[in-house]
C-alpha cells in the first residue's frame, strides 16, 4: 500500500508551519516530512505530532547556510567540525520527535575543491553520521539531486549514491530516491527503483516539468505507484512538491491516481 506522507516545507505554505501540522491531518495525511526542524522548539513539534497523530517520517541534517545558497556541507573539506555539531543537533531533534530516518544533503562542491577531496570528506563524514545515528537506532540516508535545479550538488545520480554507501561499508546507511530528480537526472524511473530497491528506504515525489503536483507534468504517477506497490516498498513517500494552485485544492491528484486516504 502506497503511504503519502505530507512535506511540510513545500505544502500548506499559506498557513504558518506550526499551524501546518493540523492541516496535513485534517487532509488525510498520517505522516509527515520537512527539510529542517532547528529553528521551533523540539518539544513543540512533538506536540504537535502528538495531538494530530502523526508520524515524522524524515528531516535533514543541518544544511549549512541555506539562506545563503547552501544545500549541505558534507562534501566540504573545511567543514567537518560544523558537520558533527550538527550531527548532534540533529540526534537530538530526532530522539524528541521520533524520527526514525535522517537525510545528509552531500551539498554543493567548494570552489577549488577537486571531486575526489570532495568524495572523502563526504565519506568521512558519512561514516561518522552513520556512527553516531546507530547509536540512537536512527538511519541515515543520502539523496541524489538534480544538477539543473543545484548545478555543481556532488550526489547527482543512484549508482553514485549506492557506490557511495558501500564504500563507507554502514548498514544503517541508504538512498533517498526522489522521483522528481531522477526523472530528471536518468529517467529509467521503474528499473532503477526495481534494481535498488533494497538500498531504497525513502521517497519523495513531484511532476516534472515545474515540479507540481502528480498528473501535472509527464510522468505516469499511476503506472509509477501500482509497480512500486507490487515490489513490495513499505517505506513512506514525501509530497514534495509545489502546489500549482494551492495545496488543498490540488489534493484531489490522490484519488485520481488510486490512493485510498
């Protein structure tokens, strides 16, 4: 059974965060995901779970200045201390709230940096997230991104990412499949989530072109949902997308695909 999960971050944006939670229950949702949680209160949120019953199914590392430009600092050479502290701050985030899974963005690569610096880092600093998160009994999950939404992001494709986790050998490491950026980045949607999907333990989803909502853009979300649902999947996939026309009145794409909520 396909499990939607609403991402708090891209949906119900005409209301305040705090605010969003009741929202997401109130239009069916059990789950819910968004990118980062550090500037609320831990306790707060974890009201707000409480009271509408809701799973957090994911958060991210710390990303560095995303107001900036900054889409994750794990592959930046200069920057491991920062990338532990916010390990810990994440940990500590994920233990009020429950969440059982958390995404390091590998970020984009400094200037001057070569690839394989940038690899290293990003190797290092995953197996010490890897660490630290099993120690809490939490995954920890890297998702590649498209090059043409965040030119120069290191983790761009699924081969790399799963090259990726072998090389750190953790077992508590695995891919965030966004359908949205592999559409863009490889197509080949069904194979590649059929060949992985072991390694697959999260994803996120939205229509391409415009990143919309599902029946929006050429990708057969129908097709998608009923194959992945015959695999087998059983994690949560995040609506991450950006409501065409308000994010209420672009729900109906649900029943139109045949998810029951």
């Amino acid at each position: 059974m396909i499990k939607l999960a609403a991402n708090l971050t891209m949906l119900f944006t005409e209301i305040p965060f705090m605010q969003r939670f009741e929202a997401a229950a109130s239009a069916g949702f059990r789950g819910v995901e968004f990118l980062f949680p550090y500037a609320f209160d831990a306790q707060e949120i974890a009201e707000q779970l409480r009271r509408h019953q809701l799973t957090l199914v994911l958060h991210n590392l710390p990303p560095g200045n995303w107001d900036g430009g900054e889409r994750g600092i794990a592959c930046h050479p200069d920057r491991t201390e920062e990338f532990e502290a916010g390990v810990a701050s994440a940990v500590h985030y994920a233990t009020i709230l429950g969440t059982s899974q958390l995404n390091c963005l590998a970020g984009i690569v400094p200037a001057g940096v070569t690839h394989a610096a940038a690899e290293q880092t990003l190797l290092r600093n995953l197996s010490y997230a890897a660490t630290e998160l099993k120690k809490h009994q939490i995954r920890l999950l890297i998702e590649p991104i498209n090059t043409f939404d965040i030119p120069g992001f290191f983790l761009s494709g699924t081969a790399q990412a799963v090259d990726l986790i072998k090389k750190t050998g953790a077992d508590n490491l695995f891919v965030q499949y966004d359908i949205y950026h592999m559409q863009r980045m490889e197509g080949e949607l069904i194979n590649t989530i059929r060949a992985n999907l072991p390694m697959i333990k999260h994803m996120q989803l939205a229509d391409t072109p415009g990143r919309f909502e599902p029946g929006t853009g050429e990708i057969n979300y129908r097709t998608l949902f009923a194959e992945i649902d015959a695999m087998g999947y059983d994690g949560w996939i995040g609506c991450e997308y950006k409501p065409k026309e308000g994010t209420v009145a672009g729900l109906g794409w649900r029943a139109e695909h045949g998810i029951k909520v």
